[in-house]
C-alpha cells in the first residue's frame, strides 16, 4: 500500500477565540510556509474558518500561492453544542460566497464533532472530514479505538482522515503537541 501524507493547516484567529479581539498573528508567517511549500513540492490543505475568511479576504490570495486546498473549519471555531450546527453552515455560506465554490472537506474546531454534525455536512455536500484525533485528550475524548489510516465514517458516505499520531503511544502529530512535549 502506497503511503501519502497530508500536510494540513487551520486557519483561524490565534488563541482560538479566547481573546476579546481576534489577531491573526500566523498570517503573517504565510510567507514562510510558502518557502517550505515550495522547497519540498507539498500539497497542504488549509481549513479556514468563515470569519477568517471575512476578516482577511487577503488571506485566500496567499493561500493560492500556496497551491493550497481551502476548506472549512466553521465560521466562529465554536466547539458548543448548542451552536455547532449554525455555525458550521455560516461558515459554509462565508466559503462559498468569498470562494465561489462550496468546500468538500471540513475540519472541527478542536476535533470536537459528533454524528448529528457529521450528517449536517454529509447533507451539505462536504465528501471528507479531518477532525479524529485517534488519540486520548484528557478531558476531551478518547478515540484511541478510531483506526489511524483513512475510513468511511459509519452510517454516512463521508471520509475521515484523522490525524496523524506517533505509532503505539497515539500522540497527535500536530504543533499544538510539538508546542506542549517539544520535538
């Protein structure tokens, strides 16, 4: 079996809305990741969320450069329940007015989602989701029993493809954990 790896980014307010002013100080650092893009020919997938879009249409030019595959990741980044709907589908109306197509993969804010939300996107017209950390996070979830390559979602026609892990302790390959652990 041939091995792929996807290479992706969330593109969203920095410090996941907990500020009383959204900063997007990682835009800045666009150009940089555009060096790394170029130099070793990858293909990344950005998941950005509908107000990052409005906010900074900028952003979707520097994007394209990248040669990057947009995709949604909401409209607020809201992880409660009770929102979770709404917000997913403003920001696929932000997605498909500012892009001018719809998007066919999403990401969950905080890889928090639920099959109520998962057929919401299927009914949406989403093909993939990328949100299954299979890994344990305290507090969180435990999806260690998730498999750690590509599957059909159960009782849908949408595609997970979770997150990478370190093999047998399932830590999230993703800076977040690089940040916390170190390399």
């Amino acid at each position: 079996m041939k091995k792929v790896v996807c290479f992706s980014v969330d593109v969203e307010p920095d410090f996941g809305n907990l500020l009383s002013k959204d900063l997007y100080y990682g835009k800045h650092h666009l150009s940089t990741l555009k060096r790394i893009v170029d130099q070793y020919d990858l293909k990344i997938t950005a998941f950005v969320t509908g107000k990052t879009l409005e906010d900074n249409p900028d952003i979707i030019d520097s994007l394209r450069s990248l040669r990057a595959e947009i995709e949604q990741h909401s409209y607020f980044h809201m992880s409660g329940r009770d929102s979770k709907i709404k917000d997913i589908a403003q920001g696929i109306e932000a997605h498909k007015r500012l892009l001018g197509t719809p998007p066919i993969g999403y990401r969950a804010p905080k890889g928090i989602i639920n099959m109520q939300e998962l057929l919401y996107l299927e009914k949406s017209g989403i093909k993939f989701d990328s949100s299954i950390f299979p890994a344990v996070f305290p507090g969180r979830y435990n999806r260690v029993g998730f498999p750690t390559e590509p599957f059909n979602v159960e009782g849908s026609n949408i595609v997970e493809i979770p997150f990478a892990t370190v093999p047998k302790v399932r830590i999230p390959i993703s800076l977040s954990y690089m940040q916390l652990l170190g390399l």
